[in-house]
C-alpha cells in the first residue's frame, strides 16, 4: 500500500481523493505539521483540519510554543495534547 501513495504535495481536494481510496486499509492515521505559535495559527489549523475527509489518529504539532496550552488543550475534542 505504501508504494500505492506518492508523497508529494497535494491540494486538499486531491489529498481527499486519495484517502477515500485507502482509507478502509489504513490501521493509524498520523499528520504532521509545523504549526509556528498555536495562538497565532490554531484557526488556521482548526480549518485546514475539518477540511480533510480523514480523521487521524495522530496529530503532530511542531512548534506550538508554550504559551496557553492549557487553553488549547480542549479546541480539539477528541484529542490530548
């Protein structure tokens, strides 16, 4: 399945098209992103995320900075950061 995926850049309309094409065979879903402040970004963040048609698993955040985390620790339910 690996071989299947080319990890290149990818608009989101054609990240979407990929992950309904293998997502019934993914066992962990992981995203990784170096976000540079999440009291700047987190909207951002926040957007780009509900407009993926995949859920992960994992989120990866590089860079958050550690000012307010524990503000930030309940704007993505399902998640612990």
């Amino acid at each position: 399945m690996l071989q299947d995926l080319k990890f290149v850049y990818n608009s989101i309309d054609e990240f979407n098209d990929i992950c309904s094409e293998v997502v019934y065979n993914l066992e962990i879903s992981m995203i990784q992103l170096n976000i540079r402040s999440m009291n700047k970004k987190f909207s951002e963040l926040y957007h780009f995320l509900h407009l993926l048609d995949l859920d992960f698993d994992v989120i990866v955040l590089s860079e958050i900075w550690s000012y307010n985390v524990s503000f930030h620790h309940n704007l993505l339910p399902n998640y612990t950061l």
